[in-house]
C-alpha cells in the first residue's frame, strides 16, 4: 500500500508544487489503481511505470491522446497509423495493438479507441505491456529486477531510447517517492 499523503508531500517538493484539483485527483485515482496492484512489480518496477506516465501523460497522470494540443484533422493528416494514434497512460498505436488489447479486454478498442482513455483501461494496458512485453518484446524485468536496476534501458519497453535519459531521472524521483510512502 501507498500512504497518499506522504506521496502527494514527497511527489510536491520533488515535482510539482502547484497541482491543480485535477491533477490531485488524477494522480489519486492512479495511485488506488496502483496500490489494488502492488504485488505485481517491485518497487523500482513500479517507480519506472510513474516515471513513464508522468512522461507520457506530460505531467498529468490523465490519460491523453498524441498530440493532445492538436485538433483531430492534424492527427488525421500527419500520423500514418491515424485513427489509431497514442492514447491513454503509454500512447498505444497502431491497429494491431488495438486489436490484442481488445481481445484481452474483451472489449472492442479498434470500434471505439477513446476507450483507451478510461483510466482502468489505460492502466491495464500500461502495466500489461510492462510486465509481458507486449509493445516491443522486452519485459521490465528484463532491465529492472533483483540483478538490475537499468532505468535507462528499460524504456526499450516502450519506444526505444526516446527520452531514456529523462525518464531514468524521472524514475529515481519517484523511486524516492514511493520508498517514503510505502505503510
């Protein structure tokens, strides 16, 4: 279990002093989502999936489609996987991704994408993905385990080196975080 008021004190002086009631409550319903699934990752697991939601989500713990600042005719125009563009905690693209989260939700994602961005949904994707290797064939475990702790590396979980740097940063900040509220 994660003691929230800890979290929210260590997660303000370490990244964002000024939430919005928006962001606390965003950040809250991940953080019950996360504390019903403690026992899935270890805590330096789980310090690298924040650390890739507060990347992805650009800060908000929200669940955001790619390009969120951009209207539907831009996406429509410049992705080539439209209209299956990023979405949700980790961005899923693609049809085929679509199509394997529907089948293992058994929910139709491809007849209806913006169900991505259910937070319940989203966080099933995200730490699915994590823990099977689902986005490109490599686990968190495979970076981040008893032997290893390569935050760098593990974000060849998701996309490659994009922003690895940042994201490792990221990672150790909530490392400490989450060290400090475990009850």
């Amino acid at each position: 279990m994660i003691n929230k008021k800890i979290f929210f004190e260590s997660y303000k002086k370490k990244f964002d002093n000024n939430l919005s009631q928006q962001e606390v409550e965003d950040i809250d319903t991940f953080l019950s989502m996360v504390s019903d699934n403690i026992s899935n990752f270890t805590t330096p697991q789980w310090a690298y999936v924040f650390a890739t939601t507060f990347h992805e989500t650009a800060h908000t713990f929200r669940p955001v489609i790619e390009a969120y600042w951009k209207t539907e005719d831009w996406r429509k125009r410049n992705l080539r996987y439209f209209p299956f563009y990023g979405r949700g905690y980790v961005q899923i693209t693609w049809e085929t991704n679509y199509k394997k989260y529907s089948d293992k939700l058994k929910t139709d994602l491809v007849k209806n994408p913006n169900k991505v961005l259910e937070p319940k949904i989203s966080f099933y994707i995200l730490t699915d993905g994590f823990k099977n290797g689902v986005f490109t064939g490599k686990k968190i475990s495979d970076y981040i385990n008893n032997n290893a702790k390569d935050y760098k590396n593990a974000r060849r979980c998701i996309n490659g080196l994009d922003k690895a740097d940042t994201i490792a940063e990221y990672a150790k900040g909530f490392e400490t975080i989450l060290n400090a509220s475990k009850k």
